[in-house]
C-alpha cells in the first residue's frame, strides 16, 4: 500500500490527495448538455516538505499547470484535497483564506507579461506589501530596498520601469515581488525557459539561494529536465493527467522505470557529449483527455506493450524505497519474454 506517492506526513507543507479537475464539454446554447468530460488532473497525490522543491515534468496539456492553478486556488478541484499545514484548504476561514494567498506566490514564465509595464518597479514590488500588510510608506521602501538587494539587484533599480531591464534582471524584479509576502511556498511555472541560457544558470542559483535562507518550498514545472534534475527533491512526472512515476531526482534519472519517463530521458541532452545515450521515439500524439485510452492510457504509444495494458489499469507500485510507478511491468503481470 503506498500513502500518497510516497511523501511521508512529517514536515509537509502542503499535500495534494487524489486531486482531480475534470471539466464538462457543454453542447448547445440555450439548453447546454454535456457531451463529455476532459479529465485535465485525474487524481494526483504528492507532498512538499518544507524547504524542499517537487517538480513535476511531462509533455504539454498533461496537467501540470491545472495542478497547480488548483494549488494557487485559482480554481477549486472536482475531487481530492490539498491540504496546507495539515488543514483542508476547503475548511479554510476567510482569514486562513487570506493568510494563504499571501504565503504562497507564483513566478511565471515570462517576466514580460507578468510585470505591469506601466508600473515603476517599486510599484511593482510594493502592490503585494500594501495588500497584505498594514505598513508605513518608510516600511514600504525600505523592504522594497531590500528585496532589490536579496535578489541581486539595487535601491537605484526602484524607480525604473520594467522596459529597463534585461530578462534576467526582469524575472529578479518578479521574484522580488514573490517574495515580498514571505511566502512559505512558490509556484514556478518554467521559470527560466523565456531566459538565454546564459542567465538561466544565475536565476536558478539565486533561487536555490533563496530556498536555503527562507526555507521556501518550490513547485516546479518545466519541460527542461536538466533544470528539474538541478532543482529537484522528488519528482513527478505526469501523463494524461495522472502522475506516472516519481522519485528522487538521482533515482529517476539513472533508473527510470516508466516506458514514457525513459523516452521522456532518452529525449533529452546528456548531461556530457562523450554520454552515449539510445534515443526512444514515441510514436502518435498524446491522446485527448476528452477521450483518453482505456487501460494504461500510455498502451496505444508505449513500445513494450503487453497484454493487460490496453484493459487494465495499472495500480501504483513502490518498487524501491521512495521510487513509485504506474505500469504493469512492476505490478506482478506475466511479462512476455522478448
Ligand atoms: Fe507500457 Fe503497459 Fe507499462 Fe502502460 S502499463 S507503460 S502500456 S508496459
């Protein structure tokens, strides 16, 4: 029996349990029938410890984002629970409902359109502070100025205007502005994927900093597996909507178990040029979840199919100590010798 992918309850920050978001396919304009369901998250569990980052990983429309939309409470799951500090965000009060939104913050892709261009970066940085904390205009700058400094930028930088800065010096400005309610937890969503590659290095490294000095919690997203590899505590890596496999960083990238996380791997540039690595290729697209494949909803592109994976859903399996994995190879089915 696995407890929710593994994670163990002491020192979680937050805990997704059977999460699902499932929206209707509405039919009609006046008299609107559901014509079906697309199951974008279809029961997720994982934890995040404090100070610790979970990324998860998958291609897109997989359901990393919706996850975490749900997290931010930007939408309400169908099923499930999150629960933060060990409390249902459902029974949360008005007040926890406030606490919440000011300890958890997100950093998006793309600094530019995250960033008012409008808006002086003081502003900026300030609009949250002013929201969520009862200070004085002299408190405000003075923790402006401070954020500019934890993030590797300056005081002069306040009075400047987003159109100003490079990219990196963009997505400083948003985490600085992230930071500025002392959140707990931070949602990344591919962080660093709009920046040259040059600078991805620094904001990756300036975030691991900030972890370490505020014990921040990450959720990761991105496509980039060296990044996750970089990042990571645990990952989760997702199909269809369900998380497939997950493991510790190490684990999963020397001894991937799940077909789709080894082809995901072999897809991916070597961590050296002299590493010979056996690319798989994935046939077919990833299936609609409007009307995903029965059984293993990887069977149609998976290479080692066999035959309970068209009709029988595999059930989660510990197969190492922390190492978790969905598929009928680790779940006692006849395996056809090759
Ligand atoms: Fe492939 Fe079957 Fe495993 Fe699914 S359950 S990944 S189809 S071997």
């Amino acid at each position: 029996m696995v407890q929710t992918n593994g994670a163990t309850d002491t020192g979680d920050l937050i805990r997704l349990v059977g999460l699902k978001k499932h929206y209707p396919v509405l039919k009609g304009i006046i008299f609107q029938k559901t014509v079906g369901i697309v199951k974008a998250v279809d029961g997720v569990s994982f934890a995040i410890p404090e100070g610790q980052t979970y990324s998860l990983v998958g291609e897109s429309g997989c359901g990393k984002t919706t996850t975490s939309r749900q997290i931010l409470m930007v939408e309400q799951p169908t099923e499930g629970e999150i629960y933060y500090q060990g409390k249902s965000m459902r029974e949360f009060t008005t007040s926890e409902r406030r606490d919440f939104h000011s300890s958890v913050q997100a950093v998006f892709q793309d600094p530019w359109s995250s960033l008012n261009p409008r808006m002086r970066v003081d502003n900026i940085i300030s609009e949250p502070l002013i929201t969520h904390q009862n200070l004085t205009k002299q408190e405000v700058k003075k923790q402006v100025n401070e954020l500019l400094e934890v993030v590797g930028l300056h005081a002069f930088h306040a009075e400047r205007y987003p159109h100003e800065f490079s990219g990196g010096q963009r997505q400083r400005i948003a985490i600085a502005r992230a930071l500025s309610t002392r959140p707990k937890l931070m949602v990344l969503d591919e962080p660093v994927s709009a920046l040259d590659v040059s600078i991805r290095a620094q904001i990756l490294n300036l975030l691991k900093e900030l972890q370490q000095t505020y014990s921040l919690s990450y959720l990761l997203i991105a496509h980039n597996l060296a990044t996750v590899r970089y990042m990571s505590h645990r990952v989760g890596v997702m199909y269809l909507g369900k998380i497939i496999e997950e493991a510790s960083p190490v684990e999963l990238f020397t001894n991937p178990l799940h077909p789709y996380t080894k082809a995901l791997i072999s897809a991916s540039l070597p961590a050296h040029p002299n590493l010979q690595r056996e690319e798989i290729v994935l046939t077919g697209e990833v299936p609609s979840p409007l009307d995903p494949p029965s059984g293993c909803t990887f069977h149609p592109r998976c290479p080692v199919a066999f035959e309970p994976c068209p009709d029988q859903i595999p059930v989660i399996e510990e197969v190492t100590p922390g190492h978790i994995v969905t598929c009928h190879l680790f779940t006692g089915a006849e395996v056809p010798s090759s």
